[in-house]
C-alpha cells in the first residue's frame, strides 16, 4: 500500500528514547514498522493536510443542502 518516515531526532549514537504512534486503519491486514537510516521513494501521506477555509464552507453548504435540501 505504502510507506511512512517519522523523523526522530536529537538522538546521541546508541542513545534510547520512547515515542508512541497512532495508527487509525481500515480494511488492512497487516503493518509493519522498523527503524531505518535512509528514506526509500513512494511514501504516502499519512495525515490529510488541512482543509482551506473556501474548501470548509464549500463542504459545510453541500452538508446543508444533502440533509436539508
């Protein structure tokens, strides 16, 4: 399906640190995760980017017309 990098930094060489992920998935079997030092091509974007405010109110009308139309 594809692939997503989380940069963790401020690390020292062999130096630990927890850090937690949340995952919300649908319809997936499987998911692998693993600790790499390189970045491979195809990754996908994990979080939708946000919404404009014309692409807000646009959204918000068609609501309003499909339920009270």
């Amino acid at each position: 399906m594809g692939k997503k990098y989380i940069e963790i930094t401020q690390n020292d060489k062999d130096e630990k640190q927890p850090f937690e992920m949340f995952f919300k998935l649908n319809d997936v079997s499987y998911y692998k995760t693993s600790i790499t030092d390189k970045v491979d091509e195809g990754e996908i974007e994990l979080l939708p980017k946000d919404l404009t405010k014309p692409e807000i109110i646009l959204g918000t009308a068609l609501a309003f017309l499909f339920f009270w139309g």
